[in-house]
C-alpha cells in the first residue's frame, strides 16, 4: 500500500526546487518571495526561536527513533583529559594524572556496547558529547566492540570538529543547551560522570536535580573516581547542613573500575526492568 505520509514531503521539495527555477525579477529577488521554510534570515529570526527549538527536539527524536535506538548509556566527562599515550600535552600534572580515566571510559563503553549487541544493538548504546576526552574515550570504546555511539555536539566559539570515533549518522549538533540536555537525558538507562570541568559538574548536578524532584525515574548515576568527586564536593557537608536530605546522597554510587560501574549497574534498584523512554515534561 502506498504510504499518503510521503506526499506533503514529496510536494515540499518540489515547491522547493521549482522555486529555484523561477525567472530572476525585482519581485522573485526579494526576500518575502522566499518560501518560509527555505528562508534561512525568516528562521533565525528571535520571534522564531519557539520554531527552532522545536526543531532541535523533534530532529533527534526521530532520527534515533530511525535508527531503532530504544535506550542510552550516557558518559559525561571532562573534554581536556587526555589518553595516557598524550599525557604530556596535559596543561597540569593533575590533568595527566586524570588519564587514567580515559581508558577507563574507553573500557567500560567497550564493555556497554559488546553487551548491547548481543542482545540487538538498540538497548544501552553509548552517548556523549562528541568532543575530546572523556567523550573521545566513551564513542572510541564503543567502536572498539564495532557498535554504533551519539555524539550530541554544541556550538561554541572554541569547539571542535566532532571527534572521529563518533558515529557517522549519530553525531548531531545543537544551538540550544536545554534541548541537548533533555535529549541526553531522556533515554538514558545509566547516567555516568568522570571528571571534568564546569559543564561535567553541570551535567551531573542537573541531572540529581532531575532525580531528586521526580522529574526523571531514578537511574544508576555513577561517579567514576571517588577520590576527585570526594575532593572538590563536600557531599556530606550538603546533608549535615540539611541543603539536601541524607537520603539524597543515595541517589548516586562512587565507582573506579568499569567492572564497578558494570557491577552497580547490574544490582541497581529496578535494574533489568524494561524501561520506557522517559517523555519531554
């Protein structure tokens, strides 16, 4: 049977290119002429902003949902670690030090996806940011056990090219912060954090915000290296205060190995129930 869905596409494109076509007039010349949808300087204009947003939340939701994607391991982590082999163009001795948790996200994503495609390829696939570091490791392991990783870049001055191990029809690119967040969030069946800087720290304390509240079903959310996230947050200074409740630092699990990580995961409350993916509230 014929699928009718493919006609308004099948005649937007030829709207589209027979206006490309048209005879070059004062009148054809003028922006206004320009169909809606073709109109890059219409699209990017403030009172569009609603558009685009919706833009960026519908495009990844379909094309993974294309891709037969059902649920995510998320890694989040510092962008200027580097492997062991480069420790040297680390710009401190600690940086170089934290190196040892690139293979480690580089073992645990290998581990992840060797799991994922046994049982089909469409459960736990990888996700990162798609940048260097931490998100390098996390898509580079998982094309070591030949499955597929998202990369969800953003722009910014400074960022780079989306790293090489990413997959190709997997990497994606975002203008707005909150709509790459939700999208990382939202299928992920793991939350797992190493070290990093401010948009690590962003990421993981949205992320128990999200948990905290009910916002998000509760998920394993681990830390990898107790030593630096012991160091740089005083997490029983928080429930001693009563900022948080001390039922709250439940709601994540110190790990330093990817068989820890593995392991927390397997013997998580809930853990081995079918998840749903988590809708946009």
């Amino acid at each position: 049977m014929k699928d009718d869905r493919s006609h308004p596409l099948r005649h937007s494109r030829e709207d589209r290119d027979a206006s490309s076509h048209v005879p070059q007039t004062p009148q054809t010349l003028s922006p206004t002429y320009r169909l809606a949808f073709t109109d890059d300087e219409f699209l990017c204009r403030s009172e569009l902003r609603p558009v685009r947003l919706q833009l960026e939340l519908l495009k990844f939701e379909l094309l993974l949902d294309e891709a037969g994607i059902m649920s995510t391991v998320v890694l989040f982590g510092g962008a200027r670690i580097p492997a062991p082999d480069r420790r040297e163009t680390a710009r401190t001795e600690t940086l170089a030090d934290l190196s040892k948790h690139y293979d480690e996200a580089r073992r645990f994503a290998r581990i992840v996806t060797e799991r994922s495609l046994a049982g089909g390829g469409q459960e736990n696939v990888i996700v990162t940011g798609g940048g260097p570091g931490v998100m390098e490791a996390g898509n580079r392991g998982a094309a070591d056990a030949g499955g597929r990783s998202v990369g969800l870049g953003i722009v910014l001055p400074h960022e780079q090219a989306p790293n090489s191990y990413v997959t190709p029809e997997l990497s994606f690119n975002f203008h707005y912060f909150a709509i790459r967040k939700m999208h990382f969030l939202m299928r992920a069946n793991a939350v797992c954090v190493f070290p990093g800087g401010f948009g690590t720290l962003d990421e993981l304390f949205e992320t128990l915000t999200l948990i905290q509240t009910g916002r998000m079903q509760r998920v394993p959310l681990l830390l990898f290296g107790r030593a630096f996230w012991e160091r740089i947050v005083n997490w029983d200074a928080l429930s001693e205060a009563g900022t948080i409740a001390a039922e709250d630092l439940e709601l994540f699990r110190f790990v330093d190995s990817a068989e820890d990580a593995i392991k927390a995961m397997e013997n998580w409350e809930g853990a081995g129930t079918k998840r749903e993916k988590i809708p946009a509230r």
